[in-house]
C-alpha cells in the first residue's frame, strides 16, 4: 500500500477534499443518468469501479473492470503501475513499468467459480455472509440507501455498506483489527455497468515478458523470491478460489 506523508495543514485540507469528493461520486452513484443501470437490463455485462483504501499505511487507488467473466485491476504502487487480469483459465499479474510479470494457469475452484458471480469484483457480501456475516441496519450513507453487515471474531470486525437493490454493489468496507487496535476503510465509487470494453483490453500487453507457469509449479515456487518479485498476487480468490 503506498504511504503518503503530508504536514499536518496539508493532511487536513487533503482529508476535507477526499470527504467532499467522495460524497459527490458516491452519491453520484445511483442517480447520474445510465450509471450502474440494474444489470439485467443491460445487453453488455461489463462493469466498472474505482476504490480508495485508507488506513494505516496511506492511501491506496485502484480501477476495476470486467467483461462477462474476465476481469482487469490497475493499481500504483510505489511507482510501479500493477496489472492483473484473469481471462478463461490464466491469472496475468505484471508491473507495466518494469514490463515483466508472470502467468499462472488458475486453479479449477477458482474457474468453477466464475459461474456463479455477478461480476468478477465487489462481491463482499456475498463472502460476508458466506462466513457468517448478519444484517445489523438500514441506513443512508453518501446518499444512498444502503443495507449493512457485519462479522466479528478474534481477529476483529469487518462491516460493510451495500446498496438495497439486487446488484447489492459494495460502498463501504470498515475493517478494524483487534491485535493493532487499527481500523482501515475501502469506499467503491464511479460504479458504471453495460458499456462496450474491447476483448483486447483484457490481453496483457504484447511487450510484457511474462513467465509461464501451471498452477502446481507456481505453489512450489512460493519459495524463490526472484520469482515472487515478478508482480504482487493481489487477488488471490481469482488464483486459488474461495
């Protein structure tokens, strides 16, 4: 996650924007004219959305599409721009900077999973409640009407914001770790759905240099660091399944 240090006047002008902003684009959400439509009156099952994560560590962008079952996600990550896109039965991960990366054939949980999502992204509730996760409230949040869930166990809580209609689109997820005592935030915005995305746009780029690899020699290669250096895994569940 990338760290950003401000001067304290800074940081409080900075985190006054991020408010404004955020609340704008959320509440944006529902009500900006063929913004995130409900999906099944759409032709095109593509969708898109931007979060920002806090915490902790700072700040932290990413983008994310899909198109049917194929996915991309684009985050920075000190300076380096990471790519991920799973397409059919591989999991790319590059960094567009350097222009290498890796490919791994995904394990067949993860393909069998594919079936039986909305979308390949924005599915916390549905991983919510599969681990026990309760509806505590209704409330508005950003503007929107919002349902909220929550867990709780030794590690800490985790509560999340979802929209009331059948989409049930993430728009805030509020981890708090008991061991730290800390709390990070994740807010979805700009949720956009049945738009045309060109199948290339989920191909890696030609000039990456990308090493191969089945699934099982990936696992055993968890140990070499030159190869775990390549691109970060930062969607595992896409990799491995659930």
């Amino acid at each position: 996650m990338i760290r950003i240090i401000l001067r304290p006047p800074q940081r409080l002008r900075l985190r006054g924007l991020q408010r404004v902003a955020l609340g704008l684009t959320l509440s944006a959400l529902i009500s900006a004219p063929g913004s995130a439509k409900e999906a099944d009156e759409q032709t095109v099952q593509s969708w898109y959305a931007q979060t920002v994560a806090r915490g902790p560590a700072g700040l932290n962008v990413n983008y994310f599409w899909s198109l049917d079952k194929k996915f991309r996600a684009e985050t920075v990550v000190s300076g380096h721009k990471v790519v991920t896109i799973v397409s059919g039965d591989t999991y790319y991960a590059y960094d567009a900077v350097l222009m290498s990366g890796i490919a791994i054939r995904r394990a067949a949980k993860a393909i069998a999973a594919d079936s039986s999502k909305l979308r390949p992204f924005g599915n916390e509730v549905e991983v919510l409640l599969s681990q026990g996760a309760e509806k505590i409230r209704e409330e508005v949040l950003f503007n929107i009407p919002s349902e909220v869930y929550q867990i709780s166990n030794d590690a800490g809580r985790r509560v999340l914001w979802v929209t009331q209609d059948s989409r049930r689109l993430p728009i805030r997820v509020e981890i708090y770790d008991r061991r730290t005592g800390s709390t990070s935030y994740k807010e979805y915005f700009d949720w956009q759905t049945g738009f045309p995305i060109a199948e290339e746009f989920f191909d890696p780029e030609p000039a990456v240099n990308l090493k191969h690899f089945t699934f099982d020699e990936y696992i055993k290669s968890s140990a070499d660091r030159e190869v775990m250096n390549l691109a970060p895994i930062l969607y595992e569940d896409l990799l491995l399944g659930r």
